[in-house]
C-alpha cells in the first residue's frame, strides 16, 4: 500500500452555532484523483481549506507529508496589489520560466498582459488557474476548474492532469472531466465523508445504493427524520430512471430533428405562416458579421423551430453571445436576413442576476419577494403555485421563503433565478452558461425543467455532458467567423470533428501528381446505405437492449449493500464490468444517430 501524504482524523469544524464536519476522516494517496460531490452549501470548498490548511480544525488532527507542496485553485483569487494578471501568476511559488508559463497561459486563454484590476471574473480564474499548474504542485485541490474554460482548454486541462505526477481533489459540475480523470470519489453528505473505491464514473450506482439503503432505514424511524426522505429519493435514487427517459426522448427528438433537414421538409419549413401556430420562431439566412477586419460569421444559416434544443459551442471570444443578440435583434447584421415570428417570446437567464439584487442600495430582496413580488401565489404555465410549494420543486426548504437572497451561496442564487425565469411566460429560453455553480442534483433538475419546458431552448454551453443530455442539435463557432451546424449533441459534433480530421490527413497523403487542370471528379454518393451499413442500422436497437438489460442485471448485483465486504473483487470487478457496459451502450447510441442521419441525408 502506498504512504499517505496527508491525512484528516477525527475531524470537526463548527460553524456558527453547530458542526459543519464532525468525526470526519480523511486519507490522501500521493497518486489519488479523487472526485469530491456534494450538494451546494454542504462544505466542500471549505473542506478543500481544512486539506491545504488555511483553515485550523476545531476537533481531530490533519497530519501532512513533510516537503509536500498543496495547492489550492482559488475560486476568487485575491488580485489587490497585482499590477497585471501576470505580476499576480509570476507571483506564486514555484513558477516555471516565462516561455513555459506563456504555453500554459496560452492554452487556458488567460491574458497575461490583462490589466488586473478591470480583469473580468472569468479571466480572474483562468489566471488562477494558470498560477495553480505553475506552482509544481505535489497535492492539486481544485475548485471547479473548468468554469469559464472553453471544450479546448478543458480538453488541454484534461490532458495536463492525466499526465501530471501528483495527486488531485476535484470539484466539478462538468461529468466529462470527472468521468475521464477520477479514479475514487468522496461524497460529503450531511456532515459526514463517504469514499468510493470507483472514479465519478461509476458514482451515481453507488451512491444511488447508500441512498436507497439510508431511506429504507429512515422510514422506519420517527417522523422527525422522514424529511429526509424526500432528499434521498428527489436527490439520487431516482435520477437514474429519469435520465433514462429523458436520453429515450431526446433521441425521438434528434431523429425527428434529422428529418427536418432533409427533402420536402425544408421546402415546408420555408413556407410555415406566422401566426400562434408557428413553427419557425427565428429564420437566419446567409448572415454575415464582422468587427473590424475581425469575422464574427461569415455565411451562417439557420432555422430554429418550436421545440428546439439548440447549443451554441466555440472557443472563448469566438461570437457565441454576438449569435445570440443577432437572433433576439439586438444587433443587425452586415448582410443576409434574420426573420423572427411576431409571437416570439424569449427569456434570457445569464449569470449577471440582477434580479436578484436590492434596488438602489434598498432593502435586500427575499425569496419571496424574487419569485412572487412579495405575495403568497405566482403563476407558472397557466397554473397558479403556492410560493412555498414551488420552493420545493427547485430543492429549497419552503422555510426560506422569506429569508434575505444576499444571505444565499452562489449555487444557491443561481438555482433561485432558474426558479423566477422559469415562471415567466416565454416560448423561447436563452440560457448564458447556465451550469456554472450549480451542484450535480441541480443539474439534474435543470435538465428536467428544460425537459419539460414547452417552448424552445438556446444554450451557450461548455459543458459537454449537459449539452449531450439537453441539446438536439449544435451550432459549433470556430473563431474565425465560420460555423456548422450539426442534428445531436456535443459527442455527435466531436465524432464529427474527428471523421473530418481523418478525412483531411488522408487526403495529404493521397497522390499529387494529377495535372492541375485536370478536374477531380467525386465519388458520387451512394443513394443508400451501403449493406454493412444498413446492417447494423437494423442490428442497433437489438444490441441497445441487450447492453441496457446487462446494466440492469449489474446493478441488481450491485445493489447488495453487503456485497463489498462479503466480495470486494466481484464488487470491483462487476462495477468495473458496469462501467465497459456504460460506455458500450453510450457508444452503441451515438453510432445510431450517425447512421440515422446518414440513412436520412441519402433519403434526401
């Protein structure tokens, strides 16, 4: 067994006037990545500031390796004194020369030259994190890194962290990263730590076993404990069915979506009447943009119709908030046409929340007074909801119903603007990286209030398991004003990417000695599916089944809460198994939609 290089025993921290943690232990492993879940406002950063030791125990011992060098990504670096985003980087410990430092700056997107007082939240963190890798790290904790990252520089942080020598605690909303990266996680619930032997995974089917356990023994105590239940059973034990139905729909959605695109249906779309019925909200047609010499688009078409799920995706700066604007008519374009419907309603959640805020320095504004103007009632879709009970739907305890919204955490506030913006009236939902600060449960809720939402979704997103859970189609940005647009989400994109890729390196090997003025004649396309092809369209639907059967049965074998004493290898190995299943059935889906549309494109 390895040596631990640091180690929490016994440990208590009080908060105000009881226990945040008691009797909490802790063991870190010079190789671990772990991945650190928990609901917003159960103590996981500070926990994060008891491991590096900014913050003393109140009860219980924290022993660290000697020489060990921990490093803390800050959510909200402290740049007061720093002249440039760069003085305040260089200004940490163990800096790498300049060039090096650069190259990492680089490839985060953090501007080195920033001026730091007018640095921006989201460059504020980059250059934390550009500080954080620099500093040689023998223990990482960080703090929702991939905030205000875009999918390269995720995908680059990725890379750096699978390769870096050290160990790391991570706390994310973004599933792709911790599913890629963690090899065990640490649930902290309710002031206590539980540990998984299973990176994030395979977390949900354990902690969706705990789960069901602990409610099972909390219905057989005193009616004082049974609200817990609705937690256990809203929070984990129900996710898994409901994402199953929600990934069933989308699928319907994204073929029906695929037909759309193709043949007499694009000629209907064009001709769709502009009255309650429409069904193109926003017709963009050959739009053009630039600032300056700088292309912002450059020929972007693009329908968006009633009942889309539309992600927005590109680098940092590449005019993903510019699309939004010229959509809504908020700016105009240089060339082309953009017709909106007149019943187009939109409602645009960002991360600003001023609606939140007090007016001119008044009163702080309560929950009450956010989501219903101070009253009892309000009114979402027609139908009217008492205050209190519409609390409880977006995970609140209806006791905070008058409390002060300043008092809140961030996640907490971001999760009570959804609450406001989902009860307004709207049939268009503009939402501006919603994921930031949320906790996975209010992920999972999003998903299903955007799953039940009738009208339709425009998401700027970087988080690429949100996107392949929500979206029906993409609108992929690539900085230099071109676009493209692909029917699926975020891993249908990426395929896509990837296929295009090959194809190029395949065409700079192909021979170059045909005449120049010889022209190149294509393949012409074939008017069907080839026979493989067909084939295992046809196969697809059988294999999905068997694969989500074999997920079944693992579970089942899983949900034995005695199994991991009694059998720790067929536990690890079944959980293992589980895993490779997943991702089969992942994969099996995602070749599904590839050859749907294919069979769909040659239709047309």
């Amino acid at each position: 067994m390895p040596e631990p290089i640091l180690t929490l025993e016994n440990a208590g921290l009080r908060q105000g006037g009881g226990w945040l943690f008691r009797g909490l232990d802790l063991t870190i492993d010079a190789r671990d990545r772990l991945a650190l879940i928990g609901r917003n406002g159960v103590g996981k950063t500070t926990l994060l500031k008891l491991i590096s030791g900014e913050i003393d125990l109140d009860e219980g011992r924290r022993a660290v390796s000697p020489a060990l060098r921990i490093v803390r990504l800050e959510q909200d670096p402290a740049l007061a004194g720093f002249a440039t985003l760069g003085d305040y980087v260089r200004a940490g410990d163990g800096a790498p020369a300049d060039h090096l430092l650069e190259s990492v700056a680089n490839r985060l997107g953090a501007d080195l030259d920033r001026d730091a007082s007018t640095a921006s939240g989201g460059e504020r963190r980059r250059a934390a994190l550009v500080r954080a890798l620099a500093e040689q790290p023998g223990l990482l904790l960080l703090d929702e890194p991939t905030n205000h990252l875009d999918i390269a520089a995720i995908e680059w942080l990725e890379s750096w962290l699978d390769r870096f020598s050290g160990g790391f605690v991570a706390i994310s909303h973004d599933r792709t990263f911790l599913t890629r990266l963690t090899r065990n996680s640490l649930w902290l619930d309710r002031g206590s730590l539980k540990r998984a032997e299973v990176g994030f995974g395979g977390f949900e089917a354990w902690a969706e076993r705990l789960a069901a356990e602990e409610a099972k023994n909390a219905s057989k105590l005193d009616a004082r404990l049974r609200q817990e239940e609705h937690w256990l059973l809203r929070g984990v034990t129900a996710r898994r069915s409901r994402n199953q139905g929600r990934l069933s729909k989308l699928i319907d959605l994204r073929a029906e979506r695929k037909a759309m695109t193709t043949g007499d249906a694009v000629a209907k779309l064009a001709t769709e009447a502009d009255d309650g019925k429409t069904k193109v909200l926003i017709d963009a047609q050959h739009v053009a943009l630039s600032f300056g010499e700088r292309p912002i688009l450059r020929d972007l078409s693009l329908r968006v119709r009633r009942g889309d799920r539309i992600g927005i995706i590109g680098p940092n700066g590449a005019g993903k908030s510019t699309l939004i604007r010229l959509l809504l008519g908020d700016m105009a374009p240089d060339s082309g046409s953009i017709r909106r419907a007149k019943t187009l309603n939109p409602t645009i959640i960002d991360q600003r929340r001023a609606r939140l805020d007090a007016e001119d320095g008044g009163t702080p504004k309560t929950v009450r007074d956010v989501l219903a103007d101070g009253g009892d009632w309000l009114e979402v879709n027609g139908s009217k909801k008492h205050v209190s009970g519409y609390l409880k739907e977006f995970l609140f305890d209806p006791s905070v119903i008058d409390a002060p919204v300043d008092s809140f955490s961030g996640g907490e506030r971001s999760r009570l603007l959804l609450a406001r913006e989902f009860a307004t009236p709207s049939n268009l939902l503009v939402l501006d990286e919603p994921t930031n600060d949320l906790d996975m449960e209010t992920l999972d809720l999003l998903e299903e209030v955007l799953d039940d939402y009738a009208g339709t979704v425009l998401l700027v997103s970087h988080d690429r398991a949100f996107l392949d859970r929500v979206v029906t189609m993409v609108v992929a940005l690539d900085g230099e004003g071109n676009s493209e647009t692909v029917v699926g989400g975020w891993s249908d994109w990426a395929e896509l990417r990837k296929r295009k890729a090959a194809a190029a390196r395949e065409d700079a090997k192909a021979p170059r000695q045909k005449n120049a003025n010889t022209p190149v004649t294509p393949k012409a396309r074939a008017a069907k599916l080839s026979y493989n092809d067909a084939r295992e369209l046809a196969e697809l639907p059988g294999k999905i089944e068997t694969l989500s059967s074999a997920i079944t049965r693992h579970e089942a074998t899983l949900s034995d809460p005695a199994l991991y004493t009694r059998d720790p290898k067929r536990f690890a190995s079944v959980n293992a198994e589980l895993e490779r299943v997943r991702a089969d059935l992942a994969k099996a889906e995602e070749r599904w939609l590839d050859l749907a549309e294919m069979e769909a494109t040659l239709a047309g």
